[in-house]
C-alpha cells in the first residue's frame, strides 16, 4: 500500500496508460495511412521517404534532445502529458508505417478493385474492406507502439519535472538515488509494470501471431 501513498503508484500508471493509448492509437491510424499510400500508389520521392524512415530508426534520440527541448519550450510542452504523446507519436510513426506497408503488401489489389467497381471510392474502400482484412497487421503494429512507449525512459525523464505527470519508467527510475536504491517499492513497482502488458498480450495473442506471420503467404 506504500507504493500507492508514498509514491503516487496510482498516478503513474494512469499516466503512463493515458500516454501510451493516445500515442499509440494515434501513430496507428497515422502509419495506416501512410503504409497504405506506399504501398498502393508509386511516387518519384518513395524510395527517399522509405530510406528517411529508416534512417529516423538509426539516430539516437539524444542527438536531437537540445532542438527538441528548445522546439518544446518554445510551443509550452515541456512538462506536459501532450507534448509526451505528441514525441512518441512522432517517434512510432516511421517504423509502423514501415510495418504496415509490408501488411499492405499482401493484401490483393484486386479486393480494392471489386468495391471501387462496385460504387466505393478509394477511402470507403480502405476502411470497409482492407481495415478489417488488415486487422492482425493493425493489432500488432498497435502493440509494437503500445510495448514502445510504455517503457520509454529517456524523453519522459527529460521531459517531465513534476511528480503528478510521471510516466511508470521515470517513477522506477526516482527509485535510484546516489546513495540508495529503494529495493522494495521498485521491486513491487517493476511487477505491477508489467501487467498491462501482460494482460494486452492474453487479450490479443491470437492477433499477433495471425499478424506477425501475415506475411508468410501471398495473396
């Protein structure tokens, strides 16, 4: 009960599941789009877009911490919930859109041609009959995000200064001070992380495994 009293346990996990929903839910729908776009349609700059994406999953984020933190104060988001889900969306973007695309992929053309030529335009089509052919490749890509942000450290010690707006990883982090390490309540902290997940897992465990081998098969 001292890790909900002393530590304000309650409020970390509802700010880490508040970021971690918003984030990921919000990078999702965003890379669907954007790997459908490039896995449908072909462009002169598609190559430099996929090799920017990749590129993005190469640089350590702290390269960019001194623009960003700037950027952040400058537009009133540093110690902010927003600016959280707003960097870890930004974040998740260009590997899930990767990772849809590859879905995309294996999707026919001809399932798009049938609607369109049965009255659906292009974005009726993507939503009434791709999305739920899609719907192991969205879950997993969803929990890619989810899994991501939840254990994110780096940005959300940098980031957040005050106690109330904590996500779970920065509170295990206060644990370790220069002198001491509270073994028990991060002990007992570092358990109670894990259910989320663990229980996201149990719920769509069959998602995931349809979507991570999705691509084993053509057509």
């Amino acid at each position: 009960m001292n890790l909900f009293s002393k530590a304000q346990f309650g409020t970390y996990m509802f700010n880490s599941l508040t970021v971690s929903l918003l984030g990921s839910i919000v990078a999702t729908l965003i890379a669907l789009l954007s790997g459908y776009t490039l896995s449908r349609f072909t462009f002169r700059s598609k190559g430099a877009v996929l090799i920017a994406f990749l590129v993005t999953q190469m640089i350590p984020m702290f390269i960019a911490l001194g623009p960003l933190y700037q950027m952040f104060t400058t537009l009133g988001l540093i110690d902010t919930r927003a600016g959280l889900v707003l960097i870890y969306i930004a974040m998740t973007i260009p590997f899930s859109s990767i990772m849809l695309r590859g879905f995309f992929d294996n999707v026919p053309d001809s399932l798009e041609e049938a609607a369109m030529v049965d009255g659906l335009n292009r974005f009726s089509a993507l939503w009434r009959i791709i999305v739920p052919v899609m719907l192991p490749g969205i879950t997993a890509t969803f929990i890619f995000n989810f899994v991501n942000i939840w254990n994110e450290l780096f940005l959300s010690v940098t980031l957040i200064n005050s106690d109330s707006k904590r996500t779970i990883p920065t509170a295990l982090n206060s644990f370790i001070s220069s002198f001491n390490i509270e073994w028990g309540p991060m002990s007992a902290a570092a358990v109670l992380t894990i259910f989320p997940t663990m229980i996201l897992f149990s719920f769509a465990s069959r998602w995931i495994v349809a979507g991570l081998t999705q691509g084993a098969t053509k057509g």
